[in-house]
C-alpha cells in the first residue's frame, strides 16, 4: 500500500484567557476631584490607567493623595481627553511624580494658554509614549479579557479656542469587560453626539455612562441616551457657577432610566466589575478629602 502523503496538525486553539482561572475584577474610581475629571482604573491584569487628572497639581490634592493611598507608583496608561484645564492640570503633578508608559493624546492645541503644549513637553521628557487614537482605534490595555474602543477623538492637528470646539475633540472610549461596558465621554456636547449616534448606532450602548462635561445642558442629549441606554451614569462635578449639573440633563438622564451617581455628593465613587456581577460603592474615607 502507498504511503498516505502526511500533513502536520493544526495547532490546538489557545483561548486568549483561561477559562479556568478565577476571574479578576476591574475596578474604576470615579474621583472626588472637584469641578473637574479623572477617572483610575486598575485592570485585571495587573495594570492601570488613568482619564484625565483633575484641577489640581498640588502634592497635597486628591489626586495625588488617592494615588498614594492605593500605592499607585507606575501609569501603564493615562488619556488626556481634551486640552481643558479641570482635565489636565493633575497631570502635572502626575509626570513630575509616577513614571508613565503610555500617553494618549488628541492632537487639538488650546490656543488660549500655553499650559497644554507644556504639559505634552513634559509626558515626552519622561519617557512616556504619545499616542493620538482614531476613531475605531482599539487599545491594547488587557488585550484578550478587556476591550477598549475609541469612539471618537481629533487625531490630526487642530487649533482653536473655542470650548465647545475643544470639548467635541474629546477622547470617547467605551470599554467593555465581562459583557459589562462603561462610556467615556469627555466633554462631549450634543453636535458630536449626534455623530456618534448615526455612526454607531446600538453600538453606543453601555451599562454605565460617565456623564459629559460635568452634566452641561449641551451634552447627554435626549437621542444620545436613547442610544447608550445607561443603566447607571456617574456626573463628575464639584462646586461650580455653571449650575452643573443642570436640572434638564438630570431630567434626561431620569427619563432614560439611569441611576445617577455624583462625586459632589458621593465623594469617590468605585465600580467594581467581576464575575457575572458589577456593583457600585462610595469610599467613604477619602470622600470627606479637599480637592
């Protein structure tokens, strides 16, 4: 009998994760930062991430405090949304303090101050690498257990002055883990929302929504919300004369059937994301901190 030609087996499929290791929580922390964001997230694999850093520079501030209280001596990734100053100004104190891996970055220049270019200069001095993402752009940060998209952001060169213009230059991400997903949006107003709508459509559909620029009335627009369907939506504010957040966002938000949760009145909120199950809770101990 001929010898039957031999053909070398395919390679057995490895799954991205072991389905037989426990499975690690991710966890946010929505920050008690004032009038302002920031976001830090510790990822099941062990690293980190932070959104935007707040008003404060100040060793003394929340910022830095928290950090220090949870032991945080390395950023495996920071996101600077947009080039404001209730967004950036922590990262001062950030890229003096805590080495950084990566940097993301819009490419929009705030021409009203200097302090953004500044800033950038100092991310490049310690080594930390700059990424402008795209819209669609997926991160690598816990590749194979986490996903993170980018929904929107200005990754070619822009200059203005205009807020609004900057807002809508926000980095929006939506990560999702576990079959749980949390939207990022920035400052976004209304104008892009609506682009994010007929681009994504259903995609845009997340179970907690960190609520735009403060709770604005120029942003979480009704078909915004009809889109994201949030279950639970986290408003980053503190004392303010802008009104945020304004009585019409938090009636969308009550109409869209979302649990509101505030860092003013809440203090830092943490979300915990495990097994089949997520959950809320406020960290009493370090609510009661001045920004």
């Amino acid at each position: 009998v001929a010898d039957l030609p031999s053909f070398p087996l395919p390679a057995p499929l490895t799954p991205a994760v072991d389905p037989m290791r426990p499975v690690r929580p991710l966890k946010v922390f929505f920050l008690n930062v004032g009038q302002g964001d920031a976001a830090y997230i510790e990822l099941p694999n062990g690293q980190n991430a932070l959104i935007d850093a707040g008003p404060s520079r100040s060793k003394t501030g929340y910022l830095a405090t928290f950090l220090a209280e949870h032991s945080v001596t390395k950023l495996d990734n920071v996101v600077l949304t947009h080039p404001h100053a209730d967004h950036y100004t922590g990262l001062r104190y950030v890229f003096t303090n805590i080495p950084v891996v990566n940097f993301y970055d819009t490419q929009a220049d705030n021409t009203g101050t200097a302090v953004d270019e500044a800033i950038r200069a100092q991310a490049r001095e310690i080594g930390a690498k700059t990424i402008y993402p795209a819209a669609g752009d997926m991160l690598g940060w816990a590749a194979g257990e986490v996903q993170v998209k980018v929904l929107n952001a200005c990754s070619t060169p822009v200059m203005s002055g205009s807020g609004q213009f900057l807002n809508d230059c926000s980095i929006v991400l939506k990560i999702t883990y576990q079959n749980t997903s949390m939207l990022f949006t920035g400052d976004l107003q209304e104008d892009v929302e609506a682009e994010l709508v007929a681009a994504f459509g259903a995609g845009l559909k997340s179970d907690v929504l960190k609520v735009g620029h403060h709770g604005s009335q120029f942003s979480s627009g009704a078909a915004f919300l009809a889109a994201v369907k949030p279950r639970d939506a986290v408003i980053s504010v503190g004392k303010n004369s802008y009104g945020h957040p304004t009585p019409e966002v938090r009636a969308r938000l009550a109409a869209a059937g979302a649990l509101l949760h505030r860092t003013d009145t809440d203090g830092t909120i943490e979300y915990t994301i495990g097994s089949g199950s997520a959950s809320f809770s406020s960290l009493d101990s370090l609510a009661s901190l001045k920004y």
